[in-house]
C-alpha cells in the first residue's frame, strides 16, 4: 500500500509541473529552447505521466 502513496505522490507532481508548464507560455518557451526547440522536457513529463496515471488505474485492484 505504501508503494500506491508514492505513486499517488509522483503522479500529483507531475501533474502539477505538467500544468504549469502548458499555463504559463514562458517556461514552456523556455524549456523548449533549453533543448533546442523540440520540447523534450514537455514530452517525457508527459509520458512519465500517463505511465503513472495507468499505474494508478490498473495497479491499484487486487
């Protein structure tokens, strides 16, 4: 059970990061220039995301 918490507790950062990231158009801007345009940074935050978010979804049900 304790896993599911820090699950929950990574999932809620990401989210959050994630979120600001897409509100305030500066960092998004500036993220993407740190990796010379492509928005690496948005991408893998993205996919950790939605890893966790199924991680959630199905890993919760025993």
């Amino acid at each position: 059970m304790e896993t599911m918490k820090g699950t929950q507790l990574w999932a809620t950062i990401f989210l959050l990061v994630g979120g600001l990231v897409h509100l305030i158009p500066q960092v998004y801007s500036w993220l993407s220039g740190i990796t010379g345009g492509t928005p690496w940074i948005q991408i893998i935050v993205g996919a950790v995301s939605v890893i966790l978010a199924l991680m959630l979804f199905f890993g919760g049900k025993k």
